[in-house]
C-alpha cells in the first residue's frame, strides 16, 4: 500500500471523488499491542495516508468485546490518525464519523463522479430539473468502520451498530467467513433499511490483485458481496439526496465503508 503522507486540508473536490477509509496497521493483533490506526483516500485499498486533524473528526471511537466504548486518541497533524491499545482478546470495532465538507463541481465533472459511483438516480434527476449543464453543491461525510481481531478469540459482536448516519453492517462476523462463502451485509440510514442502494466489496488478494463484488441492496436493505481472495477486504457505498430546502448545498452525500481481512 502507497504510504505518502498528505494532508486532511487538500483539495475537497479530489477527497469526493475517491473511497476513503479506515483500517488498523494488522487485522490481527496481541492482547497489549500499540495498535496505529491509519486513513487512506485512494482506490480498491491502495491509496494515500492522512495525517488527524481535529475539525475533520465528528466522532473516532473504538467499541470492546464486552461493548464498551472509548475514543480513539492520537497526535495533530501526524498520521496515522489514532492509536489503540487492546487490552482484552476479541473483536474490537472501529468507527470514524468525518464532520461535512462542502464540494462544488462543474456540470460535466458531477456528472462523471455520479455515473462512477452508480448515482444513475440523481442524474437523471437532474436531467428532469432541467439542472444538467449547471454546476452542483454538495456536503458530504465520511461514515468509515474497520474490524479489528485481538488474539484467537471471536468473543465480541462484528455486528453492532455505531448509529452513523449511513452505516455498513455484517449479518455475521466477516473475518471468520471462508473465501468462498458469500456474506450479507446490511445498509442502514438513520438505522433504517436503505433499499436500491449499491454496494462494492473488494478483496485485495496477495497474488491476483483486486478482485470486486457488486451488488445492489434489496427492500430490507440488504447485499450479498463474495470476496474471492485472502487480504484486507472493503465494503463500500455512497447515499446522496437533496439537500432539505434553506440548506447552502443542493446535495447531501453519505460515504460508507467497512473494512476487515479474510
């Protein structure tokens, strides 16, 4: 993985227009260890590293095996962007909440970003409003979780809910899924089912690369995703709606991911 260092402050229209998640430097770590919790924007898990800056971080928490939760602290203006020291074995649960940024692109580079990540809905919404060849506003946060596996125990819940505003949740705990099992996630906005939603999973495995899943989530808000391959494994989707009326955006925007390894 690229390992150049670059600030939160760059550019907002390139941190829109790339995944953006959170992972621990190893899925699997001793009872004890400093465990660094590192940011990445880039593509199919390569990508850049972030340095933490504070009024990016709504929320940055780290949930135990016995569910217990705790912020993730670390160094301003360094990466990686916290660090956590497991003090008990099991699945430890990860959440980053990004505050909103405001983006704003020409007509035809909004168009592009939307028809890359699958938003065919607001195009044509666009198309319809006859805003097709104006340019677009939009806020947008980052909702991004990472599973962390402590020593050989799976004591803890894969599958609890963090109550972001849009949320990537497990039906089962996904680090213990053999490659070729296929497994369901749920997408939750507001803790609700977010149906017609769709969602991308890659595995980056060590020898054939970045191998993709894409699915698209049915009436109960879920998505089956295989991930063919061994390596660190993301899940990831972008919600976009109108902005409620008064708002200083036309567009609001959620980018979900989960990451783990298998």
């Amino acid at each position: 993985m690229k390992k150049a260092v670059i600030a939160f402050g760059f550019l907002a229209s390139v941190a829109a227009a790339h995944d953006w998640w959170i992972r621990p430097d190893s899925f699997r770590a001793a009872a004890g260890a400093l465990v660094r919790i590192e940011a990445f924007v880039g593509h199919d898990l390569e990508g850049e590293a972030f340095v933490r800056k504070p009024d990016h971080i709504a929320q940055f928490v780290v949930t135990d095996p016995s569910g217990a939760v705790a912020d993730v602290l670390g160094q301003d203006g360094k990466a990686p962007v916290g660090f956590v020291r497991p003090k008990e074995p099991g699945v430890y649960l990860l959440g980053y909440l990004s505050q909103p940024r405001r983006l704003e692109l020409e007509a035809e580079k909004f168009k592009s970003y939307l028809e890359e990540e699958g938003l065919d809905t607001i195009v044509l919404d666009r198309e319809k409003r006859g805003e097709a060849a104006s340019k677009a506003t939009e806020s947008y946060r980052r909702c991004a979780k990472s599973l962390l596996m402590v020593g050989d125990s799976s004591v803890g819940d894969a599958t609890r809910k963090l109550g972001f505003a849009v949320e990537i949740v497990p039906d089962q705990d996904p680090m213990l899924k053999d490659a070729s099992e296929e497994q369901t996630f749920v997408v939750l906005e507001d803790g609700k089912p977010l149906a017609g939603i769709r969602v991308v999973g890659v595995v980056r495995d060590e020898t054939a690369g970045a191998l993709r899943s894409v699915a698209t989530t049915d009436a109960e808000g879920r998505v089956r995703l295989k991930f063919p391959g061994r390596g660190p494994c993301i899940v990831k989707t972008v919600h976009m709606k109108r902005a409620a009326p008064g708002a200083d955006t036309q567009w609001e925007s959620w980018w979900a991911t989960l990451t783990f390894a298998r």
